[in-house]
C-alpha cells in the first residue's frame, strides 16, 4: 500500500458514517397513521373535535435546521360529532367554503434529530389559516425507528386573536384559544431516499 493509498483510505473511512446519515432528510407523513384532534373549553364541558390531514412533507437539513415543505389539513372534514354545532361551526366560525385547508409551511427545526431513539424539538414555520398567515412555534417529541418516525405535537391556536368568530352564546361561553394535537408515524428518508 502506497502513502496516497494509505491517506485515500483514510479519508473514505472518515466520511463513510456521514454517507449513511445525509444531510438533508425527507418526512413523508402518512394520512392513515395520523390523527389531529382539538379541544376547546366551554361553558360546563369541552367540546372535542378530530381534523384531517390532507398532505404532509417536510425536508429539512440535520446540520442547518433549515426546513420547507408544508403540511396541509382538510378543514371541511372537521367535526365534533354533534351535527348541529359542526354546522355552525363550518358555517360562521371556520367558514369552510371560503377556507377549506389550513396550510403549515416550516422554516427551521430547532433541535437534533438523532439517527434512532427519542428527542424533543420544535418545527418553527407559518401557518396560512382563515387567510391570513401566522408565526407557529410546535414543540415535537419525535422517536426515530429505522426508516420510520413516530412524533407527537400539542400546541395552542388562538383562534379568535387569528380573526374568526368566537360562537359564545347568551348562557354558553367558549374559550378563544383551541388546544390541538397530533400524532403521526412517518417515513423518514435521506436524500434521494436512500439513507
């Protein structure tokens, strides 16, 4: 074995972890595997809705932090399970034929990614919500799995200070502030999807 040789090697064997576990890294969630469900306080009870997601992809950098990509939800297929109040709720406070999706656009993710086991992070972006765009902060516990990503995310929208109505009544008042969560399992891709 030559010097050159010796040193070419050398340099393989010091990049080749780096090889495995790229850059730049693709979240692809899955619709099937995850939910988002809201809360909202009232008057004697909380009232508990579910969401659907519509499409979810996020690529981001592991040495920067930098994100894109956007995560949508299908806003007409929200519901409480009370028929009368998802109406008015579609109706006069979501106003669902004029703003049918919720669109979150991430810019950066604070935190580690680690190539397996648990982390906590938080995915920082705007959400364009009843047409108007807001700054978003959602803390993330994500548990990496092989190929796999399983997250779990609660945040607070304040949705009457983000401009739709607050359907308080005479007898019945609702917070303006909806808690949400989501959980979803996701595959987790390096760049041209190989990892």
């Amino acid at each position: 074995m030559t010097k050159w040789t010796g040193i070419v090697l050398g340099m393989v064997a010091m990049l080749w972890p780096r090889a495995g576990w790229a850059d730049e890294r693709v979240l692809i969630l899955e619709a099937a595997k995850t939910s988002v469900t809201f809360t909202v306080k009232a008057t004697g009870h909380d009232i508990a809705g579910t969401l659907a997601l519509g499409f979810g992809q996020i690529r981001f950098d592991t040495e920067t932090g930098a994100a894109s990509g956007e995560v949508t939800l299908d806003v007409r297929r929200s519901e409480t399970g009370n028929s009368l109040r998802d109406w008015d709720m579609h109706k006069s406070v979501l106003e669902t034929e004029r703003f049918p999706v919720a669109v979150f656009r991430p810019s950066r993710i604070q935190g580690t990614l680690p190539p397996s086991g648990t982390c906590d992070l938080v995915l920082a972006g705007i959400v364009t919500f009843h047409g108007s765009e807001h700054v978003l902060n959602v803390p993330v516990r994500a548990t990496v799995i092989g190929d796999s990503l399983t997250a779990e995310a609660a945040f607070d929208v304040p949705y009457v200070a983000w401009g739709l109505r607050n359907p308080s009544m005479l007898f019945l008042k609702v917070a303006p502030v909806v808690a949400v969560t989501v959980k979803t399992a996701a595959s987790l891709r390096g760049e041209g999807g190989a990892r």
